[in-house]
C-alpha cells in the first residue's frame, strides 16, 4: 500500500500539487504514530488499532488518488480595479498646461 501511496505523491506532484501532495502521506504517518503511541501507553493491542489505522490509510489513499487525477487550478492574477474618484465615479485625468 505504501508503494501505491508514493507512486500517487509522484504523480500528483507533477500535475501542480507540489509539495502539497505530501500532506495527506504525512498526516497518515503522524497519525499512524500517535495511535500507536496511544495503544501502547494504554496497554492495548494490535487489533484494537488495525480498525482507526486501516480507515486513517484509506483517507490517505482517497485524497492520494483524488489529488493525482485533479490538475491544480493555477491562480488567476487579479487586475487592478479601476481608479475611482469621490463617490465612486470614474477619476478623470487631466494634463496640465
């Protein structure tokens, strides 16, 4: 499963996610630490976690296969709006002589 979960990092960093394609592999691995850490301190078993664990590396797998077939949205720049004079009419321009 994990090789699965690089393979899809890969590819949805190369369709304009960068790095951002490694948030949900970290969030899974953070995640998968802290349930561990919370079953041993609490003395519970492997089958107590396999439930939180399998369904935490599902998301993972989910929002992976959604990121790799999604091209990011480039952002659109913003132009500037117009200039406005006083109560929002157009500003006028003139040269002087």
């Amino acid at each position: 499963m994990f090789i699965f979960e690089i393979i899809l990092t890969v590819i949805a960093w190369r369709r304009g996610w960068g790095a951002r394609a490694l948030i949900p592999v970290s969030v899974a691995a953070a995640g998968g630490f802290l349930i561990g850490i919370g079953a041993a301190a609490s003395g519970g078993t492997i089958e107590q976690v396999m439930g939180p664990a399998i369904l935490l590396e599902l998301f993972c797998f989910v929002a992976l296969v959604y990121l790799a077939v999604t091209r990011r949205q480039s952002p659109v720049a913003e132009t500037a709006p117009p200039a406005l004079g006083h109560f929002g009419a157009p500003a006028v321009v003139r040269e002087s002589h």
